[in-house]
C-alpha cells in the first residue's frame, strides 16, 4: 500500500513539473513574439551549419541518451513494484467483496427509530447458519410416510468451515442451485433464485473470511466421540480412543441416515441425501479400508469415479481438514460394521447399539459373506 502510494505521489509530481515546464515555454514564446518585431518564420536566421552539426547535434543526442536511460529505471522501477501493487489492488476489491458479502449474509432487516427497515441485498443466511457461520436450525414442512404435512426443526450445518470440506467451486453450486428436499434453497439465477453471480462471489468471499484454519477446527472436534485419552496443545494422547458412532451422528448422518436432521432419525446409515452406507454396502465399494478412509478424507470431486462402481458427484465432503486421522478411521471402521438391512427402518438386527467396533486388520477385511441385504 505504502510502497504504490508512493509510486502514485512520484507519478503525479512527474506530470505536475512537466506541466509547469510545458506552460514556461508556451508563456516565453509568446511573450518572445509579442517583444519583437515579427519575421516570418522561414527568414529567420538559425545557427550557423558547422555549430548544428556538432555541438548543438551532441546535446540533442546527449539529452536523448539521458531521456532513455530515465525511461528505462522508471520501466524497470515499475517492474520492480508491480507485484506489490498488484496483490494491494486484490486486497483491497476483496475486502470490498467481503464487506457486500457480509450485506448478503447478514440480517434482511434492521430497527431504525423502533421501524423495521428492509436491508437491500441482504439473503440472511444467518438466520439459518448463525451469525457467525457457527450453524443453527431452520423450520420446514415435510411430508410424511402417510401424506401429513409436519412442521420440523431442521439443522443447518456450520459454514465457518465448510470450504475446508468442500471446494470453491463445490460451494458455489451449492449455493446457486441449493438442496433440494431440505430447508436450503437454490438462490442463484442460474438455479431460479434471486442472487446474482456477483453476490454469489461476495458471499464466497465474506465465508472465506469467517472460515476457521486447519488447526482451529481439528482442535474444535477433537474432543467429539473421544471415549479415551486426550487432545491438548495439537496433540492427541498415545491411548486415545474414538466413538465411531458418536462421531457419524455428529458429522455423516445428517446426509447419511434418514431423518437425522430433524431428529426422527431411521436406521443409521440409512441414506437420504447420500447413499445408504447398510448392508455391507462400504465394503463393497470399498473391499480395502484404506481407500474408503481416502475417500473420507478427500471427499468427492464432480465426475470423478471412485471405489469399485462409485460415481462421484462432488457432493460428499471431504474431511481430512477437519477431524484427525485418528477419528476418520474410527468413523470408517464404524461405517463397515453397518450390516444390516439397506432399508431406512431399523431391523431387528441392527448391531449399532451392542456390537463392538470391529478392529479386523485391512487384509481381512474383504468381505467373507454375501451382505445380508434385504428386499
Ligand atoms: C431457510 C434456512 C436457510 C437459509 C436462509 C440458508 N440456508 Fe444454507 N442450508 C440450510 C440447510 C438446512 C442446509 C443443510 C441441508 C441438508 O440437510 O443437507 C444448508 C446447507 C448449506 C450449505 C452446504 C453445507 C454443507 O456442509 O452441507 C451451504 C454452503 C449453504 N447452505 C450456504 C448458504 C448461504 C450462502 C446462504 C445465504 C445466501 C444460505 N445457505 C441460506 C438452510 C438455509
Ligand atoms: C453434505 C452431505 C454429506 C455428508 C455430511 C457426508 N456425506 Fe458421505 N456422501 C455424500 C454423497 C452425496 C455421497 C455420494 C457420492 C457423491 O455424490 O459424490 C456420499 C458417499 C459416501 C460414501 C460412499 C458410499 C458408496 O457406497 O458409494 C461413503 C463411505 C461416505 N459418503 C462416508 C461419509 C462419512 C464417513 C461422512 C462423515 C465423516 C460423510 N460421508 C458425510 C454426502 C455426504
């Protein structure tokens, strides 16, 4: 900032002088003309031959010489201080772009004078996410099994992390076209809502501002689902233990099991806006454990296959930014003990409550029966 304001300050003074030179010269030639006596220009006598082509040609060139070399350190100080100008000029459009985002983001009203007043631009994502990204609740209307309308409270996830699970890009879809069958609707043109592609990139903008690090959100998980030992100062104790099922009803049922959002929830892992994950269905897909904990952790990308048959879509989150690896392969080993029937209703099977974490090594894992999949 400094380092242009000062480039600015010397290009002006530059301009300043040359102009003050340029109104000299016009001011002492007319003042020349009006002194004398006119002669028409081509009677003028003018410097003698062997002065024009030797003293009077060196200054010329001399001072052509002098105006290059000028040019040539102002290109190269410009050079010099492009980058710094460059990434000042990004600074300040995306605090712009921030600072219209967080109108976006914001509250769609404000008091003035105890009179509600509409606030331009402003969508209140907030009202659904919190104010601070941090997540919160929305109502909705769902219909059920028997055709009733039921008014439900649904979860809306935190956004002050979501761009360490989703990309960019992922996250501008999300918005433009929303989810449907939940409370998030599409808000972009492109999707029949009302935002534009600007305010779409100005929200982007405001969440990058909000967005936790890395190491901000391990350490706000950490302590979820641990049953044993600690997570202090970055580090997590040598006999620290995972609740897989803790952590899958905190971070993965909301798209993985039916109802969880809005607390009727069905069998876990029953699906909804991702696949059921019952039945064996993980280890089918993934018959190695290590490419399902890599899955986890990247997430998936638009059109990008993954597993055995699995199609990615760039829905499915990836989580390696946000919970410890430790807690990604609890989750899994949990996921893989998910055997019962594919079904949304619980059958009387199901092993969540009772059956202990499976801690089969990889190599053993390769599904030895059929899964038991039901009609
Ligand atoms: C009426 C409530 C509501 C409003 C308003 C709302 N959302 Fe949402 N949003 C939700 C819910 C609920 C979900 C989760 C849906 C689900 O269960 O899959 C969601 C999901 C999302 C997600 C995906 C996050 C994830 O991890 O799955 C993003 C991104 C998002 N919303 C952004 C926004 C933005 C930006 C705005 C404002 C322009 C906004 N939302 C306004 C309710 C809302
Ligand atoms: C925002 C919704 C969402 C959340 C949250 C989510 N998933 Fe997914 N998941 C999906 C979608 C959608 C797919 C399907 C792949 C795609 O569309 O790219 C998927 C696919 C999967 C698959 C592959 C299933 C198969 O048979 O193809 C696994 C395994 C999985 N998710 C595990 C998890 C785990 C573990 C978590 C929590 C740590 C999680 N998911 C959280 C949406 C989600």
């Amino acid at each position: 900032m400094i380092v242009a304001n000062t480039l600015m300050t010397v290009t002006v003074g530059i301009v300043v002088v040359l102009l003050i030179v340029a109104l000299l010269v016009f001011t002492g030639v007319m003042l020349d003309r009006r002194a004398k006596t006119p002669v028409p220009a081509n009677l003028k006598p003018f410097v003698e031959d062997d002065v024009l082509e030797t003293t009077r040609l060196e200054r010329m060139l001399q001072a052509a010489v002098v105006t290059v070399l000028f040019l040539g350190v102002l290109m190269a100080v410009i050079f010099a201080l492009e980058p710094t100008r460059q990434a000042d000029a990004y600074e300040e459009l995306n605090e712009k772009a921030v600072a219209r985002g967080a109108i976006v983001y914001g509250p769609a009203e404000e008091i003035i004078d105890g009179e509600p007043h509409a606030i331009a631009g402003a969508f209140a994502c907030q009202s659904c996410h919190g104010p601070a990204g941090e997540g919160g609740a929305a109502a909705y209307t769902i219909t059920t099994e028997t055709g009733e309308q039921q008014q439900v409270g649904w979860t809306a996830p935190a956004l002050n992390d979501v761009l360490l699970r989703y990309s960019e890009d992922e996250v501008r879809t999300i918005i433009t076209y929303g989810r449907q069958g939940t409370p998030m609707p599409a808000w972009g043109e492109a999707g029949g809502g009302a935002m534009s592609k600007q305010q779409i990139e100005d929200t982007i903008a405001f969440l990058e501002s909000i967005q936790l690090t890395e190491e901000e959100a391990k350490a706000q998980n950490a302590e979820v689902g641990l049953v044993a030992g600690s997570y202090t100062n970055g580090e997590l104790s040598d006999d620290a233990e995972y609740d897989g099922a803790a952590l899958f009803d905190k971070f993965c049922a909301r798209c993985h099991t039916i109802g969880f959002s809005y607390n009727q929830p069905e069998a876990p892992g029953s699906g909804g806006f991702g696949p059921s994950l019952r039945g064996g269905a993980s280890l089918e897909q993934f018959p190695k454990i290590e490419d399902q904990i890599t899955f986890v952790t990247d997430g998936s990308e638009w059109q990008v296959a993954y597993g055995v048959r699995g199609q990615g879509t760039g829905r499915m989150p990836g989580f390696g930014l946000m919970l410890l690896p430790e807690q990604i392969e609890a989750i899994v080993r949990y996921e893989r003990s998910l055997t019962g029937g594919f079904e949304g209703t619980i059958p009387a099977d199901d092993t969540r409550a009772d059956e202990p974490q499976s801690d089969v090594t990889p190599a053993e894992e390769q599904p030895q029966e059929t899964p038991n999949v039901e009609e």
